[in-house]
C-alpha cells in the first residue's frame, strides 16, 4: 500500500482505550493519511469489540468518514499490507489479571500486573502471543511498524527484539505523565519543557528536566523529594518518598520504584484496599463495565471524559503522536521502548530499554545517556534487567528452572520454597494461556 494511504491494525480493538486513539487519528487529519482502520479482536472479547467499533464509527462518521473502519475476527486479513499495527491486547482478560493479584497476595506478596509476580505472569501469556502475530506480520506485512502498549512494554518489546525481524517499538504512558508533571511543577506551557529519561519499562530515571535553557533537575529533585504529587498518576493513591533516599539518588525515579523503594508501605495499602474495594484488577473490572454501558449510548460521538479514569491515560494519543512521527519524519523527541545499543552504559546491548529517542522516518534513535554515578541505581536497574531477560526467555521456552531463577530474582518475590509454590500455582491456574509450558503437565 502507498504512503499515501494507510492501514492502520489495532489488535485488541474492543480495549475500551480505542476511542482515544481514534480520536488522536482523526485529530491528525492533515498529517496523517489513515484510509483503513481494521479492529480485531478475540471471540471472547467479541461482544466488548462490538460496542466499542460501534462507539469508533459514530466518531468518524461525525467527521466526514475520512476511513474506513473494518471490524474482524480474522487477524490475518487485518494484517495483511498493513503499514502500522498497534498491539494493545490482554490474554486472558481482567480476569487473569485479578488471577495474578490474589495469588501473590495471598503469599503475603504485592499484586500488580506488570512487576513483581503479576508482571512475571502477563508476560508469560502475552510473549508467545505476540510472537505469533509477528510471525503473521513477517508474512503479510513485514515492513510494517509494530507499536506495542500491551504490558509489560517493555519485556513484550524485547521479546520482539529478540525472537523476530519486525521493527518494533515500545509505548508506556508514564514518561508522558512525568514530562506534564515536570511542566506543572515549573508551570510552563505545554511543550515548553523537556526531560530526557533512562532506564527500563516502569523502571526510568528523570535525567535532565530543560526549560528556557536551563537543566531545573536540582530544582525538582529537591520538590520531588518533598512531594511527588504533580509526578503522580490519576490511579496511583498518594505515597511520599524518604527524602535523604530520593535526593541521594542524583536523579528522579518515576512512581513505580515505590514499589522498590516503598514495598511494606505498597503492601499495606493494597490489603487495606482489597478489604474494601477489592484489588486493582476488580476496579478496573467495574470500571470497564461502566465505560461499555456510556460507549452503548447511541448519541455518544466522542471519547468520553470518564475514559481518563482507566489509569491509562496518553498511552493511545502517544502511539498516534509515534506513527505520525514515524510517517512524517519529524524528528521530534519521544520517550520509548527500543534496542539499548550502548544508549545505556550499563545495560546489555541486545536488550531492550526506555530511553529517550528522536523519532525519526527511519524510526527511534536512541539519545545516550552518561553513565550513571550512583551504585544504589546501577545495582537495581541490572537486577531488574537480569529479572525481564529470564521471564522473556522462560517465555520463550517454556523452561520451569529459569521461570523460577527469574521470580527469585524479582525484590517483590519471596525466596525460599515460596517462590516454587508461587511459579506453581500461577502456572496451574494459567495453563490454558502457556502453551509453552504443555510439556510440565504430560
């Protein structure tokens, strides 16, 4: 298919996201050339996909129709002579999600779906899952782009780098957040500041924080140490860092490291709040069911407000701002999942990594990062490299023992006999998404 005219693959189209990046097409018109839009989806989801393509067509309709939208359960017809293919999928639905938080809370363990032991087992379903469709895409579409923000980013992301020849990028929204957390802390327009960040899918360092010319990293490291309210996401509750800690480090860590830096606290409030509200993954359930109930009215042509509340905001309008860049080699700076190459210092360069990157025809360019100074980040940013090289090649294989190596390996894990009773029963109860795994159960 020409440049002139592009196909546009969403795989996981009935996500109740899809409307947000519907609407960061439609709001890139004039630079970006979509003409077909193809949903797919899973016949478990199929129902879901339904209202949501419904919702898709009332919002391009409301524009003129500028593309088409296809909806199938036919992947390999959405994926043939595609140009772009976003992947934004969940095997095994929020229920396997909840699955994940109540087996490792009741190992005294935090439940979170993409580190410790939930993001362990997403992986291990989701990366045979992905290999397939690039298998597809090598086929049918293999100079296409594959923008992926299904989680975790970052291990599905090298998992693609690793084991396939398709060009590859991955998405997280949380340096989108922390750049407009950085921009209300400074109180500067939006655009007027820039950050340059390192380090891993949920694990990224805040490097340099620019505006007018000057680094304000010392500023903000001091506030942050103080509050990192403004650097929050909307589904994270409040937490506050220990100061002499945070200021120590040299550099700002993003709000996942509370899981790191804040562990007994994180486990407490996540008891506290299954007892009320249940976990995470039951929210969002309830949340999800409230979205489809808004998507279903028939006068709705846009995405709705309440959209924001999933917790994953900016992560589709990025993936638009990224295929545009790509398309139209902008060679505009974004934050994203791509091969290290050196851009790390201290990281293998085959593995992937979250860096900042100029986006350009040719896709990410990596920025090099200096080295970093302090051992208390180089020791942590390592083990959690070693951590997603082991899930992604138990993934791969299908090998109990590095399975095993690698949730030992993971600070939110418990060691000991533990660690196998946990890898146990996440397998049991995920054994009809881990074909890999087929040859533990004979």
């Amino acid at each position: 298919m020409s440049k002139a005219a592009l196909k546009i693959t969403i795989i996981g189209g009935g996500s109740t996201y899809t409307p947000e990046i519907i609407e960061g097409f439609i709001n890139r018109l004039d630079e970006l050339p979509v003409k077909e839009l193809w949903l797919v989806d899973c016949e478990a989801g199929w129902e879901k996909t339904q209202v949501v393509a419904a919702l898709v067509r009332r919002m391009v309709a409301k524009v003129g129709n500028p593309f088409t939208v296809h909806l199938t359960l036919d992947r390999q017809a959405a994926l043939a002579q595609a140009d772009y293919v976003c992947t934004q999928f969940r095997v095994g639905l929020i229920p396997a999600r909840i699955n994940d938080e109540r087996t490792a809370l009741k190992y005294d363990m935090i439940g979170q779906e993409t580190n410790g032991v939930g993001g362990f087992a997403k992986a291990q379903r989701t990366i045979p899952v992905i290999l397939d469709i690039c298998r597809e895409m090598e086929r049918l579409c293999p100079d296409a782009w594959l923008i992926n923000f299904t989680n975790p980013s970052g291990m599905v992301t090298e998992a693609v780098l690793k084991h396939t020849q398709i060009k590859v990028v991955g998405l997280c929204n949380v340096p989108v957040l922390t750049e407009k957390g950085v921009e209300e802390m400074l109180e500067a327009k939006p655009g007027e500041c820039q950050i340059q960040v390192a380090g891993l899918n949920h694990f990224i360092y805040v490097r340099h924080a620019w505006h007018q010319g000057q680094d304000k990293l010392p500023e903000l490291l001091e506030r942050v140490a103080q509050d990192p309210g403004a650097l929050r996401p909307k589904n994270i509750p409040p937490f506050k860092w220990d100061p002499d800690q945070i200021k120590n480090l040299g550099v700002i860590p993003c709000c996942y490291h509370r899981y790191y830096y804040l562990p007994d606290d994180i486990m407490q409030h996540e008891l506290e709040h299954e007892r009320r509200e249940g976990t995470r993954g039951e929210v969002v359930a309830r949340l999800e069911e409230q979205l489809l109930e808004r998507y279903k009215d028939p006068n709705l042509d846009i995405k709705p407000p309440e959209l924001a509340q999933r917790g994953g905001t900016y992560y589709s309008d990025a993936a638009c701002e990224l295929i545009s860049a790509i398309h139209n080699d902008k060679r505009t700076i974004m934050h994203v999942n791509v091969r290290n190459n050196g851009a790390i210092k201290e990281l293998p360069a085959d593995c992937a990594v979250e860096v900042s990157c100029v986006i350009t025809g040719n896709g990410p360019v990596p920025l090099n990062v200096e080295p970093f100074a302090n051992p208390a980040i180089v020791g942590l940013l390592r083990l959690m490299k070693a951590f997603e090289e082991l899930t992604v090649d138990a993934a791969v294989t299908g090998d109990y023992g590095t399975a095993l190596q690698a949730l030992t390996l993971n600070p939110m894990v418990r060691k000991g006999p533990v660690s196998r009773q946990v890898l146990d029963e996440l397998l049991e109860i995920n054994a009809p998404y881990l074909p890999q795994y087929a040859h533990l159960r004979r």
